[in-house]
C-alpha cells in the first residue's frame, strides 16, 4: 500500500510538469527567420591579411570603397556549400560593379578546401580563417555566417544560418546603387 502511495503521489507532483509540457508542445509555434542576425556584430568589420591557396595575401581593408561580402564557411556545412553558388552568381553579376565576395573557410586545412574550389570553380578569394578572426565578428559557432560590408568599411548586414538569397542580392544592389547594378 505504501508503494502505490507513493507512485501516486509522485505522479500528481509530475502532473503539472507534464502538463506544462503538453501545452508548450500544442502551441502555435513561432516562426524562426531564415536570416539570423548576429548579437552583437562590430560596427566596423574587422580587416585580417590571410594566405589564399596561391600564398597571396588577402587584406580585407585592401577592398575599400568596395561592396564585400564576407563568407564564413566550411566544406562540411550543408549550408554553406548551398551558398557557394550563390556567391559565385553575386560575383560574376556583380564582380564589375564595385562589389567581391571572400570566402573564409573554417576548414582545419587546404586539403578538403582546394578539391571544394576546384570543383565549384570558385571565382573569388578564400582563405582559411581562426575562431578568434571568427569571434572578433561576433561569432560563436554556428555556420555559415555571411557579413556585408559597406564600401566605408562598416558591418552593414550580417546573417547566421544560411541567408535569403533574393535579400542578400537585393542589399547589395542597394549598396551598389543603381548606377552599378543596371544596363
């Protein structure tokens, strides 16, 4: 008797818990946008000089007065290779209007990046990045983390998650303005 007290009074203190839970379950849900802004990116993007593949020094502020957009990114993100063309279809449209993207892959190494840029025929710079160049932009993590930069050198969109690839081609017209982005 004693035994079946307790598994009763245990069930009526889990009682609300549960309840709570089936509550929680069966409630309309929030819709989760696709672009996930960063907490807290800086307000000027951080520069870095980083090797590509050739031993070339890539320098962020050597692309002032330009449009950039700043690709964080790995071979083994889903994600990310989704974007890769997406960013090649940016730079061919607008390579030649003010704007370049640069891809900084998180990837421990060449050996997975430069079969990845072979194949995708990437047509911008990547260079492999650090957690620290990650986190002075306000990263903690998640990729692909994607950074447009204005051509004044400041943050002007920033994304965790894969980006709206429509509003991403949209924000870098307006950037460019309309001089640069028609005929």
């Amino acid at each position: 008797m004693k035994k079946l007290f307790g598994v009763v009074v245990a069930l009526a203190l889990a009682a609300p818990t549960f309840a709570r839970a089936q509550s929680q379950n069966n409630a309309p849900r929030r819709k989760v946008a696709r672009d996930h802004l960063v907490a807290n990116p800086p307000k000027i993007a951080p520069d870095f000089a980083l090797q590509d593949s050739q031993g070339k020094f890539v320098r962020l502020s050597d692309y002032r007065g330009k449009v950039v957009l700043v690709d964080f990114w790995a071979t083994w993100c889903h994600g990310c290779t989704t974007e890769v063309p997406w960013y090649i279809e940016f730079q061919k449209k607008y390579g030649n209007k003010g704007f370049i993207a640069i891809g900084i892959s998180m990837d421990m190494g060449w050996q997975q990046v430069k079969p990845f840029m072979a194949k995708e025929r990437l047509n911008y710079p990547v260079v492999i990045g650090s957690s620290d160049l990650f986190a002075k932009y306000g990263g903690s993590g998640a990729l692909p983390a994607t950074f447009l930069v204005s051509p004044d050198g400041r943050i002007a969109a920033s994304s965790f998650g894969m980006v709206n690839r429509a509003e991403f081609d949209a924000k870098i017209r307006a950037m460019l303005g309309p001089s640069k982005t028609t005929g």
